[in-house]
C-alpha cells in the first residue's frame, strides 16, 4: 500500500507539474500574441515546453502568422503596382487624348481646306494610337484572368513570322533601315495561336524599331527540336537595359517617358508565348539587345485542334 501511496504521490506531483507548465505556456503565448496584436510586431511564438501538443500549436499558430505576413507583403506590393499603374496609364492615356484636343480645336478654328485635312490626318493618326494603347491594355488585362484560354492548332509557324515580318517592310524603309533577315526555308509546323503569334512577333519588331539605331537583324532557325526566332537591335548611346525587368508590365529604358510605347509589348509577348508553352529570355550581348524566342515543333498535321489553359504565376 506504501509502494503505490508513494507511486500515486509522485504521479499527482508530476501533472501538476505538467499543468503548471502548461498554464505558464499558454499564459505566455497569450501575452506574446497580445504583443503581436497591438503592435503589429513580427515576432512568433516560442515554447519552452517538451510537449508534443503545445510545441505543434506554436508551430502552427507560428505558420498561420507567416502566411498572413507574406499576404500583407504580397498585398502592399500590389497596391504599389496598382499606383504605379495608374500614374503610368494616365500619362500614356492623357498624352494622346491632349493632343487630340489641340489639333480638334486647331481643325476649328481653321478656314483652309487643306489645313483642315492636315489636321483631321493628324486626329486620325492620334485615334489609331490611342486605340492600339487601348487594345494593350485590354490585352494585357485579359492576360491576368488566369482563367483565359488559349485555342492552338497545328500550324506553320515559320510562314507565320515570315508573313508578319514582311509587313514591316514599309516601317523599315521609313526609318532607313535594311534589316539583316536570316530565315530557313524549311517548315516550322507548331501547335500555336495565330493571332497571338503575330501579336508576339509584331510586338517584338515594333520594340527594336523604336528603341533600335542603325541596325536590326532577324533569325528563323530550327534548333534542337524548336523553332527558334531571334531579334536584336542596338543600343541609344549610354542606353542602360535591365533585362532583369524587361518583360515586367510598364518597365520602360527610357526614364525621360519620350517613346509613345505603352511599356506592355514585351510584358503581351512573354505571357502569350508562355501560354503556347514556348520561352522568351532577353539579353545585352556585344552592345546589342537579343530577344530569343523558343516554341516546341510537332509533327501534328491536319486539323486538328487541341486547347491549353496555363496558368499565370
């Protein structure tokens, strides 16, 4: 009776124990999430305990206060953008729309003939550019619904790009520029978008002749079972390129904001290629700026057609 009298003495001392332990854990994670509460403080749990139990709450509670801390980084971060968005549409917007109302008022105010079609050319001009920035946008936004999809269908893609490159062909004339073209004649079959290729490759050759100088080369290749389509162009003298930001939505190499681009076209062709499970990378290389851009070959033929959903990260 001893025996157990002294077993069951030890036994109640040892919850006890445990008990106060445990009040002094919780008492003190109390007063650390007070802490957390009222100052808004980084700090997380501890415990001091050995217990299974109360060291998995605190882990626990601990990742909880993680996530919501990522979230709120996550959060400020957007809100950022959305002001830097903002602040960078009303300037691209409000520019075109400025003009537009000079020249209507000059159209007004005008008695000559041929000054009121030289200004109506001029408003028709500024529309076309206000309409393409518009259709970025859309595009652009569209882009972020990580629900959209892509319909792709076998296709030649090497015809496509030639077809779309070779409508630039008054563009470069204009700018005096000949292009070095280097594009194999064989068949590039892919399974794409279309429209969304054109897009890519358009959006790629407007970018190097607004920012190129004096020369501009593109490459059609087939390499390691992918089409490979490359545009580079040189630099503007002490021009600094982050390629780093290249792709990211309004990033633009011009600080002064002098070019009319919106600073989505490159931001377009990556998510579109992207989305038609190609890659696109940039870089600096001998002071010329590369865009190369990968896009898986097949041997589907026909009409087939299949659809991709990707989702945006």
């Amino acid at each position: 009776m001893i025996y157990w009298a002294i077993l069951s003495t030890i036994l109640v001392i040892v919850l006890l124990v445990a008990l106060v332990h445990y009040r002094m854990q919780i008492r003190k994670n109390c007063h650390q999430l007070e802490v957390m509460q009222k100052h808004a403080s980084n700090q997380r749990l501890t415990s001091e305990v050995p217990y299974k139990e109360i060291n998995e709450l605190v882990r626990r509670i601990n990742d909880i206060c993680n996530h919501y801390q990522e979230e709120k980084i996550i959060l400020a971060r957007n809100e950022n953008n959305l002001k830097e968005a903002i602040a960078n549409l009303s300037h691209d917007i409000r520019t075109p729309l400025t003009s537009l109302d000079g020249y209507v008022q000059l159209l007004v105010m005008s008695d000559s003939a041929e000054e009121k079609e030289h200004y109506l050319q001029i408003i028709q001009n500024r529309i076309s550019s206000l309409k393409e920035l518009l259709e970025e946008l859309f595009t652009y936004t569209k882009m972020q619904d990580q629900s959209y999809e892509l319909a792709v269908v076998p296709m030649d893609g090497g015809q496509c790009i030639c077809e779309t490159v070779l409508a630039f062909y008054e563009d470069f004339e204009k700018r005096g520029l000949e292009p070095d073209v280097n594009f194999c004649e064989e068949e590039l079959p892919i399974v794409a978008n279309e429209v969304a290729l054109r897009r890519v490759i358009q959006n790629i050759v407007k970018n190097a002749l607004v920012h190129g100088m004096s020369r501009i080369g593109l490459t059609l290749e087939k390499t390691d079972g992918k089409l490979h389509f490359s545009c580079y162009n040189d630099k503007k003298p002490g021009e600094v390129i982050d390629v780093e930001q290249i792709f990211d939505r309004f990033y633009k190499g011009d600080k002064a904001r002098t070019s009319t681009s919106t600073g989505l076209g490159l931001a377009i062709a990556k998510g579109l290629v992207e989305r038609m499970k190609g890659t696109i990378s940039a870089e600096v290389k001998d002071e010329m700026f590369v865009l190369d851009i990968y896009l898986p070959l097949s041997e589907k033929t026909g009409n087939e057609k299949e659809r991709i959903v990707e989702k945006d990260h």
